[in-house]
C-alpha cells in the first residue's frame, strides 16, 4: 500500500491510497525497484497534480546518484525532493540547534543534500536533492512545510497510509 496527498494552503485537497503487493524484495540501494511503481500509481490517481513531490527517500544521496525520490520523479515528470532522517552516502556536519539552520551534505565536493534542523533541540531532517531540484530549493521548499518535525505533506500521507491500513486489516 502506498499513500499520496496533495496540500494547498495547509489542508489536504487530494488523497489516493494505490493498494498492491511491492514490486520485487527488498535490496540495499533498489527501493525504487520495489516500492516505485506502487508509489507512481498513487500518485498518478490524485484529483490534483503537486507541484512538487516530497518523498521519504534519498534522491542524489545514493550510490548510483538517483534514489526513489529521482527516479520517481523522472517516471511523473515532477520536481521531487527526498526527505529522510539520515543520509545515505553522503556526510557532512550537524546544523546549529536553531529552527531552519542547514548544513551541506556531500558526496565529495558536491553538495547532494542539506541537514535541515526544524526545530531547536531536535534532531535534524535530511533533505534531499531529487528530479528537478536543488539541495538548496529543496531546503527553500521544506522550511514552510515543517509545523513538526516532518514535513506535513508526508505527515498527512502516513496518516492516510495508516487510516488505509487499518479499514484493511478490519475487514
């Protein structure tokens, strides 16, 4: 199962939930083999396109520099950013313990993603560079969507994949 919301002004004014069985098993660096397809589906069922796509995957920070977030928005055609709370490959330095501070993420001397604290005195999000974006933009691009810790479009969508989960499981 995969869930997909779009938010425009803080609420959700579109949602699908695209049921099925993972594409292939689960193996290091190839999620976007088995979870992708399902994802595309639920994304490609909403009422309302994104603008962007924010996905809890790496997108530059990979060993073959195109994870989930990537590939999955070069499979739609959409912006994307990867939003995880730890790198893969790439390594850089905490931000300072203040709301919105960043820090680069490399792999080398590029810059594939940045450290993003969202609030003081919590740990900090990995905010990924995927199709179409920059490390930067998508920093630019996540600020405003942290009321918690997460971003609040993958909020309401693991709230959706949740709520789906259970009606599943209940009947």
């Amino acid at each position: 199962m995969a869930a997909a919301a779009v938010l425009r002004g803080g609420r959700v004014v579109a949602s699908h939930i695209a049921h099925g069985e993972a594409g292939a098993a689960y193996a290091p660096g190839f999620l976007a083999l088995r979870e992708g397809p399902l994802l595309a589906a639920a994304v490609d069922a909403l009422d309302a396109r994104p603008d962007v796509l924010l996905v809890d995957a790496t997108g530059r920070d990979h060993p073959r520099w195109a994870g989930l977030a990537t590939q999955l928005g070069w499979a739609l055609d959409l912006p994307t950013i990867g939003v995880t709370h730890r790198p893969l490959v790439a390594r850089g330095a905490w931000p300072a313990d203040a709301a919105g501070a960043v820090s680069p993420l490399r792999i080398g001397d590029e810059v594939v993603a940045h450290w993003l604290r969202t609030r003081a005195g919590m740990r900090p999000l990995a905010v990924h560079a995927g199709w179409r974006t920059t490390a930067a933009t998508a920093c630019a691009v996540v600020v405003p969507l942290c009321r918690m810790r997460t971003p609040e479009p993958l909020r309401q969508a693991r709230r959706i994949a949740r709520t789906g989960r259970s009606a599943l499981s209940a009947r």
